[in-house]
C-alpha cells in the first residue's frame, strides 16, 4: 500500500496543497494533478480513477478536490 501523494486542488488541476510520500519530482506530481480533474466525472458516484501507473482517490468539496495519488497496486479504494 504506497501513498504517493495527497493534495488538495482546485477543479481545474491547480495544487493549493500538496505533500509527497515518496521521492517524486515537483514537475510530476503538478502533471498528474493537472490531468487529474478530465478523467474525474462529477455525475458517478465512483471516486477513484486510474492514469497510466497511478490511481486518483479523490473527494470533491465545494470548489476543490481532496485528492490522494497512489500506485495502482494499492488496495486503496
């Protein structure tokens, strides 16, 4: 079970926070962040999407997103 990352971003992939778990450079975690909320689809119940090699657990808030970034090992769902 690895976290690699949780931040909260804006509905447009903007990091208003955002604290790594694993050695990561700033560029990726921004990349993922801003590719984030085209694969989040407001109208599903389902909070979790997967990119690639990572998996998005997220909670939408007002204007915001909770977000959690793990591998797609992780049995966080």
């Amino acid at each position: 079970m690895v976290v690699l990352a949780a931040s909260i971003c804006t509905r447009g992939g903007k990091a208003v926070l955002s604290r790594q778990f694993r050695e990561m450079q700033r560029s990726r975690i921004e990349a993922l962040l801003a590719s984030f909320p085209k694969l989040a689809d407001s109208g599903t119940q389902h909070t979790t999407v997967e990119q690639d090699n990572v998996r998005f657990v997220y909670q939408p808030l007002d204007e915001l997103y909770m977000v959690l970034i793990t591998n797609r090992q992780s049995n966080i769902l």
